[in-house]
C-alpha cells in the first residue's frame, strides 16, 4: 500500500492553484502520507506581520504583500523541503514561478469554478472576494489566472467527489512519475 510505503523528498512540492483549490488542507495531508514537513506560505507571511492576510491587504496593499509572499516563498524554498502551500495568486509572479522552477517542482490543484464557489462562497476570509459580486471576482480571477496555472511542472484535477485523501493520492501519483521529486526510500 502506497501509504505504508517510505519516501524521499528530492524537492519541495509546490502547491498552486486558485482560492479553494484545497492547497493547505491537500498539502497537509499529502505531507502527512510522505512524512515530510508541511509549509504555508500565507501561514508563515501572518506570523511574520502579526496580521491577517486581509489586514495586510487593508492597511499595505496588494503590492506590499506580493513583495513579501516572495520574501517567504525564497526563504522556504531555500531553508526546508516538504509541501508548500501557496497564495491563489503566489503563482501568478514571474519572480516566484523562476523561484519554485528552480528549487522545487510545481503542483497545479486544478479545480473548476462549480468547486471552487461551493468551497469560498460565504467566507470573510477572502480579501480578494470582498466585492459586490464575489461570485464574479472569483470567475474573473480564474480566467485570469487559468492559463498561467497551466504552466505549472504538474496539472492535478480536482473532482467534487475526491475527499481531501483521495487528492493527495492523485498529487502523489502525478508526483511517483517523477524521479528528480519523489522516490520509494525502500
């Protein structure tokens, strides 16, 4: 069985992919099957800032926090490997997608919009979704964001009936293809 199995982490998998996606509850799980550390970049820039995202947003702006999302993301990359769990919109930055090409391997959680709004719709936590319309934020963004995920080392598909296990066995699958990230330590 998969999970029985030992593994070595050539590199941090980076997990990419719209808000909703499921990158932190995914990445959690999928370290926990590896036995390698789990990683939050927007965890890591609110501990640093002691504020929320949202606060960071508000008082600093968009460009404030994109400066300091690659800041965390360098410094992760550089001091830890496991799964890292990224912003919607880390991937986004030609500087971070150079970083995470260079140090680790991308993995596009690639969820449609029905999955997506089922996962968001109601929250607060969204600073981006703080709209008139954040069901339609939320399809702007994935238009727009869509073909650049695309680019991503890895396309995981993300299906409505997969509980947050059965999607980290598909990352991990897609990842067991790859000799330079992942290797059977038996």
């Amino acid at each position: 069985m998969a999970a029985e199995r030992r593994w070595k982490l050539k590199k941090t998998v980076v997990l990419v992919g719209m808000m909703g996606a499921g990158k932190t509850a995914v990445g959690k799980a999928l370290a926990a099957r590896l036995g390698v550390p789990f990683l939050d970049s927007d965890a890591e820039i609110e501990k640093a800032a002691n504020m929320t995202i949202a606060e960071i947003f508000q008082r600093d702006g968009e460009a404030f926090f994109r400066d300091r999302e690659t800041e965390v993301i360098d410094r992760l990359l550089d001091s830890h490997r496991g799964i890292l769990s990224t912003g919607g919109g880390a991937f986004m930055s030609e500087r971070n997608r150079a970083l995470i090409s260079q140090k680790g391997v991308s993995v596009w959680l690639n969820a449609d919009m029905d999955i997506l709004w089922s996962r968001v719709k109601g929250k607060n936590t969204r600073p981006l979704l703080r709209t008139s319309n954040p069901y339609q934020t939320l399809k702007d963004l994935y238009d727009a964001r869509v073909p650049t995920y695309a680019m991503a080392d890895l396309n995981v598909q993300a299906r409505a009936e997969y509980s947050i296990d059965a999607m980290a066995e598909q990352v991990q699958e897609a990842l067991a293809d790859r000799s330079d990230v992942l290797e059977s330590a038996e």
